[in-house]
C-alpha cells in the first residue's frame, strides 16, 4: 500500500514534489524549485519539506527547474541515494542545473550588499556549484520501459510524457505481502499532443494511484495548424521592413521549436535566408542535448532524419556564446531574427535586446508562450507603456504579436483524452489532481468524475494519504 505526502506543486503549478512510503522505502517524486515572487520563492526553497537523510530514492519526472531545480539542495542537505531519471533528462539537468545555481548565488549576492550596509546577517546561497556538480554524479538515466529495482519488492519505470525531451510519466510497482502488486502513475507534466518533435505521451496500464496533472483542465490551446504560416508572415514582414523580429523563449523545448519550424519555412523556400540568432549559452548546450538524443523523437521529426534533414542546423543560423557578440547586434542592420531567454522577459540576454527594440515601430516582438502576470513579458502582451527595464523607461512603439499555439503542457481536451483511454479498464482506485492553481485542479477534478473515476482529490499542500 502506498502513503502520500503532497507537499509541492499542490494547488500550484510550481516545486513538485510528493512523497511515497512504500515496503519501508521512502521514495521522492521530484524535487522542484518553488518559482514566484522572489522573497516568498527564496524562503519556501531554503526550507526542504523532507528530512534530506531519510529519502531512499528519487525519481524525477523531467528537467524543468519547478521539477528539478531543488535536487542540489536535497544533496547539500545530506542526501546521498540515487536520483533515477531518463538519459535525456539526466544531460539536460547539467546545463540547467548550473545555470539555476548562477542565477541563484547571483540573486543573493545583490541581496547581501544591500543586508550588509544594513548591518544584518547575511543570506547563503540556496546551493553551490559543487552541490550541483554531486547531484549530477548522483543521477542515473535509464531508457524508456526499462524496469529499475528500488528494493524492498519496489520497482519503477519510465514511460514517454510527451512533454520535453526525456520528460517522463513515473510508474511505481510495489509487491505486497499476499504476492500481488499495487501501481501507482505520476503524470509529471502531461504533453500536447501534436509537437513537432516530441511524439505524444504514452498511455500505460491502468494504475491503482493516480497523480496527474491539471496546468490546462480549464482550457484549450488554440490550433498547431497556423503556426508556421503565421511565423513566415512575421519573417516576411520583418525582411521587408529591415527590421528585427525578437523573440523571447525558453532554453528548453520553446527555442528548439520555433528552429524547428524556421527550418521548416526555409526548406520550403517560404522565406528568405537571413540571420538567425540564439542568443543564449543555455539555449546552445540544450539545442545540442535535443539533437543528440534523436531516440526521444516523434514519427515526423524522425522521417526528416531519414531523408538526412538536421533539423537544428540551417544557413545563416548562429548560437552566441559571448555576452559582447550579444551587444553587437544592438547596433546591427535588420532583417534578422532574435531568439534570446527568458522566455517571460524576467532576466537574461531577452532584456538588452528589448531595451534596443522596442522603440522602433519597424520591428516585432513576438511571445511565444505562456507570460505570467507581473512579468515584465504580461505587461508586453498589454501593450502598457512605458516599460520598466532594467531600471530604465522604453516608450513600447514595436509591433506586438502572439503565437499562443506552442504549449507543451496538455490542454483540457488533451487530458481528457489521456484519462479516458488510461481508465479504459476502470483499475484506478485513488486519482489526485495536482500541479494546478485552485480553479485548474477543480476542472481537472470535474474531467476525472466525467470519465468514470471515483471520488478525484485536489489535495492541499502537505496533505497526507495512508493505506492508497
């Protein structure tokens, strides 16, 4: 029988992490970084809801920050055990990981000059990067559908979650006593069907617990189908005027699809080859891990390796590395296009390129996902005027635009689908909505009992479930 802690990414959609007791093993699914306004987010992550030593095994869904970026903590803490994942998810927590550690010994640095001048005790960075440099050495990726034994009559296995590359659903099997077995299936993030790359998430054997995700119960993404017409229309727009379409964007999936359908635009010869920029080391190593780990592909992206397509590689496309080939486009002559995180406009390369772009009425400024509010990239989708960056004021002239198309979370109609044909056998007997805010984990809960689960559960941050 397993016990459930829920103790993050419950009635939110940041810092998962759950903890399941099972034949005497305590095992932790995910250790994410709980992400928000930052002295709540610095407080919550300093404080681990589980005792680092007693934790016998973690199993982590994807790379995500919210889903991974506390594991240094957890081994700085005294944690020594495995950290089970996919292969492609183990490379892409090396880069990641560093670059969470940067981002944060840096935050703390600014918030100790100021504490120092004020005479108070000063903060230590959340983690280090020797402690990142351990928690990789203490991962260990394992394919798809390959079985790992946890002990105790414990045992697990990844399945495709269609998400990112490597991301994963979680399945644990435990023995029991009377020689039978109990699963139980984590959804991690659930993926949209329909990527280009990535193919859809799997649907495994029905389990006896459920963990999944609610991000989009509530709605759905609007159509893939116009996607890379609308993204030639921009390219077209920007050629003619000499401009710069910039484009805020994640590292990792976000950067590699919009390469992937400019790609695709330029094969098909329905766009002109001009510059293309990537303007962030994180983006390179993570455009690099995507197109090494080729196992990880849909049918779509793989037929194009068979006919000897790259699918990241393409004329006139370069990766900067140095903060100074950055600035150098702020002076360049358009046409070109801009690829820079973050992808919600709150720190990176993104912020000196808007600074220099958004004055001119000739050029775009395309968001590409999801712009949480507060975020300097929500107040860009609002048109509000000025904008605040950096300490300076921009009058916002450029051109705003929005592709809304690009989630790679599953959308209400996506879930559905997934939870009817996993329940196909009606075998669920507990079901838990998570990774959610109050209204998504409600939706989700609705979808659940309409497919036939009994009695779905949106549990409360820290709220415990026995004997499941």
């Amino acid at each position: 029988m397993f016990d459930i802690t829920f103790q993050g990414a419950a009635r939110t959609t940041t810092g998962s992490m759950h903890i399941v007791e099972v034949n005497g093993l305590r095992i932790l699914l995910d250790c994410g970084m709980y992400q928000g306004h930052r002295k709540e987010a610095f407080e919550r992550n300093r404080k681990l809801a589980v005792d680092a030593r007693s934790v016998d095994c973690v199993l982590l869904s994807h790379a995500h920050i919210d889903h991974s970026g506390n594991l240094p903590s957890l081994v700085r803490a005294g944690y020594r055990g495995p950290i089970h994942t996919t292969e492609a998810t183990r490379d892409l927590c090396g880069p990641m990981l560093r670059d969470c550690a940067y981002i944060t010994q840096h935050d703390v640095e600014i918030v100790n000059r100021r504490r120092k001048a004020e005479g108070k005790r000063l903060f230590e960075p959340l983690y280090e990067d020797q402690d990142v440099e351990r928690t990789l050495s203490q991962m260990q990726g394992v394919p798809y559908k390959r079985g790992i034994d946890l002990g105790n009559g414990v045992g697990a296995v990844f399945h495709n979650a269609g998400h990112i590359l490597g991301s994963a659903l979680v399945e644990l099997i435990a023995r029991q006593p009377n020689g039978t077995f109990r699963r139980l299936l984590f959804s991690g993030d659930l993926g949209q069907p329909g990527q280009p790359i990535i193919p859809p998430p799997d649907v495994p054997d029905a389990p006896d617990v459920l963990l999944v995700e609610s991000t989009y119960a509530d709605r759905d993404h609007p159509p893939r189908a116009n996607v890379a017409g609308r993204l030639r229309d921009y390219v077209l727009d920007i050629v003619q005027q000499r401009s710069k379409l910039i484009i805020p964007a994640f590292s990792v999936g976000r950067t590699q699809q919009i390469l992937f359908y400019l790609n695709q635009l330029l094969r098909e010869g329905r766009i002109p080859c001009i510059p293309i920029y990537v303007d962030s080391p994180l983006s390179l190593k993570a455009t690099e891990i995507y197109a090494r780990h080729t196992a990880c592909y849909g049918e779509g992206a793989s037929a194009l390796l068979r006919q000897g397509i790259e699918l990241f590689r393409m004329p006139r496309l370069e990766f900067l590395a140095t903060a100074d080939q950055s600035k150098a486009l702020n002076h360049a002559k358009g046409p070109m296009i801009i690829i820079a995180a973050s992808g919600m406009c709150e720190g990176g390369r993104i912020l000196h390129h808007l600074q220099n772009g958004v004055g001119d009425p000739r050029n775009i400024v395309l968001i590409v996902g999801y712009q949480a509010e507060g975020t300097l990239g929500r107040r860009i989708v609002e048109l509000q005027s000025p904008l605040r960056i950096l300490g300076e004021e921009f009058e916002l002239q450029a051109r705003v635009h929005t592709i809304n198309a690009l989630s790679a979370h599953a959308d209400r109609t996506a879930l559905r689908e997934w939870v009817r044909a996993l329940n196909a056998k009606r075998n669920v007997r507990h079901v838990f909505a998570v990774h959610g805010e109050d209204e998504k984990v409600e939706a989700m809960c609705q979808i659940l009992r309409e497919e036939g689960y009994p009695n779905p559960i949106a549990p409360a941050p820290g709220a415990i479930f026995k004997g499941l």
